[in-house]
C-alpha cells in the first residue's frame, strides 16, 4: 500500500514525540526540581495555551513538546544543544502546524520536513532515527517522480489559468460583475492559485464597486513586515498615488484554501485581516474582506474592535442551489450580494455624517458574576477617555441599557426612578415593527432616556421597564416581538447617535426572554465569569457550544462576535490556585468535539496575543464603591485604581491601556 505525503508527515511527527519526549522531559523536569527555570519562564509554563504544559506533561502531543522546549530553551537546552537544533525546532514547529491546519505542503516541504526531522533526532541518537531516514529516503523518490512530469504539469496549469484570466477579461467590459465572478467560479480548477482569486478581486473592487485604478492598491504596506493583498479608497481619486488612508482592505487566499466557518484556516485568515485593519497606517479602515473567490465575507472596524457584518457567504453553492434554476437567476444573485457589499463598503459611509457606533452585550447566563458592575464602570472609563478618534470636544457618546427588568441594579447605580420610566422602554420596542425612526419622533426618546451628567461626563440610560418584569409580560413579550429581533432593531437606530451602546443582560437564556434579545441585539458579546466560580465557566461554555451557533442562525449576518471571557474579581493568588483553574478550562476543551476546540480555547484564552487568561482584577475600590449605596451620591469612577483594573478590557475595545 502506498503512503501518501500527509500519512508519511504524520508518521514522522509520531516518531518525533517517541525520540523527544522522554530528553525533553526528563531535562525540564530536573530543571524544575532544581529551580533552575527562571521565574519567567515557569509563569510561561503555568499559563501556556492551548493547554498548561506543567506540572502535568506526560500527555504532550509533538507540538506540546516543542513548545515546552521554546519557552524553556535558554533555562535547559541552550548549553546541551546548537543554535542549528533551536532552528530545527522552530522550523519543525512551523511544519506541524501547517500539517495539523490541513495547508498544502509540497513535496519539497516534505522532504525538508523528514530531513530536519532526521538530523534533530541523529544529534540526541534517537532510536527513532533510521526510521526517519527510510521516510526521507521514499520522499526523495516522490520528488524523483515529480521532477520528471513537472513541466508538462505547470505548461498545462500555466495555460488552464491564462484562458480564465483571458476568458473573463476579454468579456468584462459588456458583462456585470456577476455575471464575471460567476464565470470564474464555474470554471474553477484545483491548479488555480491566489493569482486568480486576485483577478476576481480587481473585478468586484473595478466592476462591482465601480472604485477607478488610482483608489485601489496592491500589496499596501500597513506596517512593518505588514501588507495587504488590496487596499482601496472611495474618497481620494488618487489614493494608488500616495497610499495614504485606506477604507478597505482584502486578505485573498486561493480558491483551494479551506474557509470554512471557524476552521484553523479561517481563523488564521481573520486574524491576520484584523492585525493589517490595526496596523499603523489603517488609522481610517473601516471594513475589511476575506476572500477565496468560493467564500466571501465583510467586516467592520470601530476603533479596536473589529467584527464581522455579513455571515461567511459560499459563492460556491449558488452554482449547485436547485432554487436558483437559471444561469441568470444566479448572476441576479451574485449581482444582488455584490450590491449590498458596495452599499455597506462605500453608498452608506458616504451618505453618513459619521459611521455607526457598536452594540456590547455584558453577558453570562449565570448570575452574580458582576455583569452590572463590569457595565456601570465601563461606560464610565468609555466615556472618559479619549483616542485619535475623538478629541476634548468630542468625547464618545454612550448610552447603557438595563435589560434585567426584574433587577434594575444598573438603573437603581444611576440614581434612576423605575415608575418615571416604566412603560417607556416597551413602547420603543413595539414600534420597531413598524418603522423606527418615526417611532422615535412620535415618542420622543429624549424623554425615554434617563441623561446622567457630572464632571463633564455624560452617560445616557434606557432605564430597565417595570411593565416587562413578571412572568406574563415576558410571554406576552416573547410572542409579540422574539422573531422580530426588536432590541437589536432599536439599537441599530440608537448606535446612529451613540458611539457605543452596552447592554446589560439578564441570566437564564433558557428560560428569560430578554437574555435571548440581549444575545441577539449584540454586535459583540462581552461575556464575564466570576473567578473561582467554576460554573459560570460552564455556563460560558455552553454559550459557546450552543447558544452563539443558534443566535448567528437566527441574524444571518455573521454576529455577534465573541470577544473572549474576561475573568472578574481575580485574586493573587498561588501557582497551585491558577493551575486548578487553567486545568478546569482546558477540561471543557479536551472534551469537545475536535472542531470546536480551536473555537474554545479562543473563547478561553487571549488566542492571538498567546498571554493566557484575560483577568479583572479583585479591588475593594470597585466592591465596595459609593454607587453600591443608594443613599450617598455615585463615585466618579476614573480615579487611578478603576483605570488600572479595566485597562486591559478598555484597551481591547478602544486600543488604550497600561
């Protein structure tokens, strides 16, 4: 039976954990016995992700491994091994992971792949070693075989892709841009690389867009080391020129890559969309695109944050979907979605005086976590602070609603009278099945909204509704207005005036109403746990598994987006404490279903930035602060001790901290 390249990868990284693990291992361990590791690097250990990779290793896969060995190189390795084997270890670390993610590797990346596997496992005189070098060996007779049909393969590939290229432009001019993308998709081959996908994307920025040569850019240089596929502007007629100040931004991938929704390579092409759109010189992006020519999908950025507003569209499936039973219905189709992103990208920017702000829902479907704490100190530090975006005599605008009716905390924290304000909220709701904007004339929702000012700060409430806060209100509530998704209607109205609007929600999904219109009005969750309080993981958890797929269902438009649990009221505490917590973790992960995992440990932990738990930390300046008294006045809260606990959740919304 012959072995294929990915099993012959496969058998040679097995051979990699049975030669390294116990060197590997054994001269941690003794490092650590001994106290030989620097306080850095155990913290490092301690606080790993996907997973801690101590005190308990003995499970560690190959990638494991090599990351216990890069954080504990200079500490174990650096004196018994070369600079050449610390090399082959990153290199061999880069090759799983492209393996693991299902890339393409050639077969020349194979053969390296074995070879450097060969030479690490020869320098500790692994038994493992011939093993590997009988793989190389039948590698070197796979790339003997390639050589000799290569030229008629890239002649024949070379061509295939001219008559595409050629096909489509020669038509251009007369077709729409449907019809031209819609070419290219039925003519699609796997020899196709990301020079077509480039091709498909001067058409929908050109053809489908209408932007001229000199208002998009290839290759734009966002930063260092940093550069995106295509830049563009609809507003400088010469932006080609200067480069200054891009709108969009593309990632192209080629039509073969693998973009499935929250798949490794989805992940990986959203987050390195999102490092070009918050790089130094994307100060004014305001939307980016992931794009395959099969898949296609649009985002949003509003200072730091960046989420998706279109879910990711198969262009691919319209070519087999029964419901479309014309070739021309299906560049109707293409043509329709091709319309939309032209109004959202350039139609709707231009028409507004300012873009819209951003709906955060503070969430989790357990109580007693802090939500409403996490909500009123937030909307102050927002309100207070100040970026490229807004100077002195511009301060964001923020409004904050109590969606928990039947607590009120957040609206009692303001100093707010429920029977004033009862009755209002309801009547914003119920015409938001009819058109919003003339509900807002007709009940004037100046007088719906509580305005808090003090010290220069001002921060609107829609005041929790008493009329909404028994059992039968919430049925009558849910049979009136649950598929017409009402609050999320109402505060894309509000987010036309706010910079942002921060909802508090109530627990219970399940059986609460309103923690299901909370979850769906979202742009972006903010969900929050209680340190120690093991269920409000699990909790977080099943938002994860369930309850996000069944909201994004329901919207249809990509959201909300998940900005990752955020831990309150952590203490310091001893390693020992922290261990417990990233094993409980990582126990939820271990056990879901593999495609889900990446998913999860996202969720868990600051995927992109690799730094571990995202922490609140315990002060008693934020327990026991005045607002909590209902008969002394509220506390400022941007004193120095709140903006040092929030930095970190503020600077991932606004890109400020520490």
């Amino acid at each position: 039976m012959v072995t294929s390249n990915h099993e012959r990868v496969g058998n040679a990284l097995r051979l990699l954990k049975e030669g390294l693990g116990p060197f590997v291992k054994r001269e941690v361990q003794t490092a650590w016995d001994r106290q030989r590791l620097s306080k850095e690097t155990r913290e490092k250990l301690l606080n790993s992700t996907p997973r801690p990779l101590w005190p308990t290793p003995n499970d560690l896969d190959v990638a494991g491994l090599f990351r216990l060995m890069k954080i504990t190189w200079n500490d174990c390795f650096r004196s018994k091994l070369g600079q050449t084997e610390c090399n082959l270890v990153y290199e061999l670390s880069d090759y799983r992971n492209k393996w693991a993610h299902q890339e393409n590797l050639s077969s020349d990346d194979i053969y390296r792949l074995l070879d450097s596997s060969e030479r690490l496992l020869g320098t500790l005189s692994a038994p493992q070693t011939e093993a590997v070098k009988q793989l190389r060996s039948e590698q070197l007779l796979v790339l003997a075989e390639e050589q000799n049909e290569s030229k008629g393969r890239k002649k024949a590939s070379s061509a295939m892709e001219n008559v595409a290229i050629k096909y489509t432009t020669a038509e251009q001019d007369s077709a729409s841009a449907g019809e031209s993308l819609l070419r290219i998709l039925e003519g699609l081959e796997k020899s196709h690389g990301e020079e077509l996908t480039t091709h498909a994307a001067e058409i929908l920025l050109k053809q489908g867009l209408g932007l001229t040569d000199r208002q998009i850019s290839k290759e734009f240089k966002c930063g260092a080391r940093q550069k995106a596929d295509f830049a563009a502007s609809y507003i400088n007629e010469e932006f080609d020129l200067n480069r200054k100040c891009p709108k969009i931004l593309l990632e192209l991938k080629s039509p073969n890559s693998n973009l499935h929704f929250h798949s490794g390579t989805y992940f990986k092409t959203v987050d390195q969309l999102k490092r070009y759109m918050n790089s130094i010189k994307c100060h004014d992006v305001e939307h980016g695109i992931i794009f395959n020519i099969r898949q296609i999908q649009l985002f949003r950025k509003h200072e730091k944050l960046i989420y998706p507003v279109t879910s990711l569209v198969n262009l691919q499936n319209l070519i087999g979907d029964d419901r479309l039973k014309t070739r021309e219905d299906k560049i109707k189709r293409v043509n329709e979605i091709i319309a939309y992103l032209k109004k959202v990208l350039i139609e709707e920017p231009k028409a507004q005086e300012r873009s819209r702000g951003t709906i955060i829902t503070v969430w989790n479907n357990k109580g007693g976590v802090g939500k409403t704490t996490v909500t009123f100190f937030l909307s102050f530090l927002l309100s207070n602070s100040t970026s490229y975006h807004y100077d002195k005599e511009r301060r964001r605008k923020i409004l904050v609603i109590d969606f928990d009716h039947n607590q009120a905390d957040l609206t009692n924290n303001f100093k707010c009278s429920l029977e004033e304000y009862s009755g209002k909220m309801l009547r914003l709701l119920e015409n938001t099945n009819d058109t919003i904007s003339k509900s807002f004339d007709q009940f004037k929702l100046k007088e719906s909204i509580f305005c808090y000012m003090k010290d220069n700060v001002s921060i609107d409430l829609l005041a929790a509704d008493t009329s909404l806060c028994d059992e039968k209100s919430g049925m009558i509530y849910g049979e009136r207005f649950a598929d017409n998704l009402s609050l999320r209607r109402l505060c894309l109205e509000l987010v036309k005036n706010y910079d942002y609007v921060i909802i508090d929600a109530p627990p219970n999904y399940q059986q609460n109403i309103y923690a299901r219109e909370a979850l769906n009005a979202a742009d972006c969750l903010l969900p929050i746990a209680l340190w120690g309080d093991y269920n409000s993981f699990k909790n977080y958890y099943s938002v994860i598994y369930d309850l996000l797929p069944r909201s994004r269902d329901i919207r249809k438009d990509g959201g909300p987006e998940n900005l990752g649990l955020w831990i309150n009221r952590c203490k310091l505490v001893e390693e020992a404490t922290m261990v417990r917590t990233l094993l409980h973790i990582n126990g939820f992960i271990d056990n879901a279903e593999e495609e889900k995992q990446e998913e999860l440990s996202r969720a868990f932990f600051s995927g992109q930035t690799n730094k571990g738990l995202r922490l609140i930390k315990e002060s008693t300046h934020i327990r026991n602060a005045n607002y909590l008294d209902a008969q002394r006045p509220i506390r400022i809260p941007w004193q120095k001790r709140p903006q040092d606990i929030y930095a970190d959740l503020l600077a991932s919304i606004i890109g400020e901290g520490k």
